[in-house]
C-alpha cells in the first residue's frame, strides 16, 4: 500500500459540502459511524454491567456460604472433628467450621416469618465466611452457648418489626409428643444482633444462633449437620470437592459452591452470552450501512476511479483506496465508541443513580435481582475482542463496493464524462 492511495482514500472520506449527493454520502458514512460507536459502547457497558453482577453476586453469596460443604446425607454427622481434619490435610484448605442447618418459624407480636436456622461457632465462622463484616448492629460474637440469642438478617428483622435487644420466639417443626398430641417445640431467643450482606435471600430468610443452642434446639447431641471449608482460591472448589469426595467417609457429601447456586450464575452467564450476541448483530447492522454508503461513493466516483486506471493506478490500488475509506469509518466509530463505552463503564455507579433519581425509578429491585444498585467490572480482554468484531465487521462491509470499484472499465466510465 503506497501513500496516495491512503492519501486518496482519506480525501474521499471527507465529500464536499453543498453537492447533494455527496452530502448524502457523507449522511450514511456519518450514521454508520454513529451506529458503530453506539453499538460498541453499548457493548463495553452492557459486559462490564454484567461482569459485575456476576462477581457482586458472588461476593455476597460467599460472605454467607462457604466454598465448600462437607455435609452428613443423614442429616447428623457425628464424627465432624474427624473429617475436618481430613480437609485439613488437603493444602488448598484454609479453614473449617462445624454447623447445624435446620428450618423454623419465627414470631414477634403478631408477625411470623420463615427462616433457615443455622447453628455456628461465632470463632470458626468468621474464618470461613464474612457475615462479620456485614453486621448492622450488634455482634457475632456475642452469640454464647447457653443465652439463646440469635443474629436476624436486615429484611427478617424488619418484617418481624424487631430490632436489637428485642425478644422472637423459634418455632421448630420437629414436635414434643404430649397427651394432647404433638406440639411443635417453641424457644425464646434474643436478639444478639441483625446483619446485611445486600442480598435478599440472605437478609429475609437466615438467622444464626451459637452452635450448642442449636444442638439442643434440634437435639441432636454432639452432631452437627456439616462442616464448612474456606479455600485459598474459590475457584478451585469444584477440583478440591472431588479429591475430598475420595477421602471422606461414604456416608457424607461434598458440594462446592459452583454446585450450590449454579442456577444463579448459569443464569448470569447464558444472559450475558445472548446480550453480546443481540448487541453485536447492532454493530453489524451499523458496519454494513457502510455498504450502502461505498457503492453510492464507488457510483458517484466513478470517473474519477477511471482517470486514475488510465494514469497508471492497478486494480489492487483502487481496492485499497476505497477499503481505506470505509475501514477508517469502522476505526473512528470504533475508537468514539471504545472511549465513551469505558467512561460510562467506569461511572455507572454515577450515572444511574443520576437517572433514577431524575426520573423517580428503580431500575433493579432487590428483591427480583438479589442486589439493588449497578455494579459494573471492566475487564480489557472484552474491550479489545469488542474493538477486534467491530472493525473485522467494518473491514467485511466495506470489500465488495471496493471490489466493484476495482472492476469499473475506464472506457466505460468516460464514455459520456
């Protein structure tokens, strides 16, 4: 490729004003432009948006879950020290926590709620997950064996129209058999604390109590349900649960917590994966508008294409002229796109918050979408593989008109100049 036909190819970008048709040209290049930018920002926003939800999701379901259960099939494992220290002896297994899982029914004055009751050493729990840190009043440590309190999620608390230092009775379906019947075994507890970690189906349906009171709630002895394990690397759990798998006793199982709520990030994923796809078809409708606006050129050019064939330019030349011109349509849209698609990415936080508060709306609500504000993480390898489709598709849409460009007959184009 030789400078004049870059320089040809950059001076027939820019059509001269007042002719119509080449105003018009210059109107279609200018709206493919438009269209490639749009497009590609869109993109970089919408993957970063969801690469977002995909970690936020997944740090706050892990400040509550652990990376890995080791749990009884029975429902009551006896012999936990046992197989945490099994755990203990795989290197990628940093801490262990026993804990007991069960179902109740919460009151308060005239409020009853559902909840999963989990049983936990305050001690261990803070080592294999960051409930801790989420606590909006009160403590985890102030849960002791024997004193009966009970750590509320924000939603559970404040549906019982309970707060801190306040009483709820813990009502478990396993019965008392009496001469009147089975009665279902009623406990009062006090409120130690309440904790939100920003996800709904945390904060409206868990409560923790200390692991002895929930021995003795579900009587279960010495047993617990489980035993929770915290890794050096969560994304190495599905690989460590099937080493553990061949450790443990046959009577356990192990789940990862890839396992435990795939269908929220198979979800996310399968959402992203169509997103990307719908918006690229809009760069592609955009980058192929670059079509119609190089045969209208090719058309409107085509005594010039001719005196340039009889000045000594080769077919191959012609072909670079105009793929010049269009693929620089693609690269500017491209770049304007890349550039504003990072800034929005990097202000979503702002921006949105903005709109919402403008326009009096909600757009994610917490308990639809889990979270309720617009993370976003901008990742550089999707940056470049959107800017890589976008000009591949710029550069396709322009090869035809400039192949038929090559192909005009300079005869046929003076004929009637």
């Amino acid at each position: 490729m030789t400078p004049y036909e870059i320089f040809v190819g950059l001076r027939y970008t820019r059509a001269r004003r007042g002719s119509g048709r080449n105003g018009f040209v210059s109107f279609i290049a200018f709206t493919s432009m438009a269209g490639i930018a749009l497009g590609v920002a869109a993109l970089i926003v919408v993957l970063s948006v969801m690469n977002g939800f995909q970690d936020e999701l997944r740090n706050r379901i892990l400040s509550v879950a652990s990376h890995i259960e080791v749990r009884a099939l029975s429902g009551n494992m006896e012999n936990w020290e046992a197989v945490a220290r099994i755990a203990q002896a795989n290197p990628r297994v940093r801490a262990e926590a026993p804990y007991v899982l069960g179902q109740a029914m919460l009151s308060a004055g005239d409020s009853n709620r559902g909840a999963l009751i989990r049983g936990v050493d305050p001690a261990l729990e803070d080592t294999v997950a960051d409930i801790g840190t989420h606590m909006r009043s009160g403590s985890l440590s102030a849960l002791k064996a024997g004193e009966f309190g009970i750590v509320l999620g924000a939603e559970l608390a404040r549906g019982l129209g309970v707060r801190t230092g306040d009483s709820v009775i813990v009502i478990i379906p396993q019965g008392t058999v009496t001469p009147a019947g089975t009665l279902p075994r009623v406990k009062s507890f006090h409120i130690v604390g309440v904790f939100e970690v920003g996800m709904f189906e945390f904060d409206n349906g868990l409560a923790l109590i200390q692991l002895a009171d929930a021995q003795k709630l579900y009587r279960m002895g010495d047993a617990v349900s489980g035993v929770r394990l915290k890794l050096d690397d969560l994304f190495a759990a599905p690989m460590v649960a099937r080493e553990l798998m061949a450790t443990v006793p046959i009577d356990t199982e192990v789940r990862d917590w890839t396992l435990n709520h795939a269908n929220f990030f198979r979800a996310v994923a399968i959402e992203k994966r169509v997103m990307f796809i719908i918006l690229t078809l809009i760069v592609a409708v955009a980058a192929f508008n670059i079509v119609s606006a190089q045969v209208m050129v090719v058309t409107d050019k085509q005594a010039d294409i001719a005196i340039l064939r009889t000045l000594g330019a080769s077919p191959r030349s012609i072909l670079a002229i105009f793929i010049i011109q269009g693929a620089l349509i693609g690269i500017v849209g491209t770049l304007i796109g890349v550039v504003g698609g990072i800034a929005l990415a990097l202000n979503i936080g702002i921006v949105v918050p903005a709109i919402e508060r403008t326009f009096g709306i909600q757009f994610l609500d917490k308990s639809v979408y889990y979270i309720s504000e617009l993370p976003s993480d901008l990742q550089r390898g999707d940056i470049t593989m959107i800017a890589l489709i976008a000009l591949a598709l710029a550069l396709l849409a322009t090869l035809y008109p400039s192949w038929r460009a090559a192909k005009v007959n300079p005869a046929e184009a003076l004929r009637y100049e």
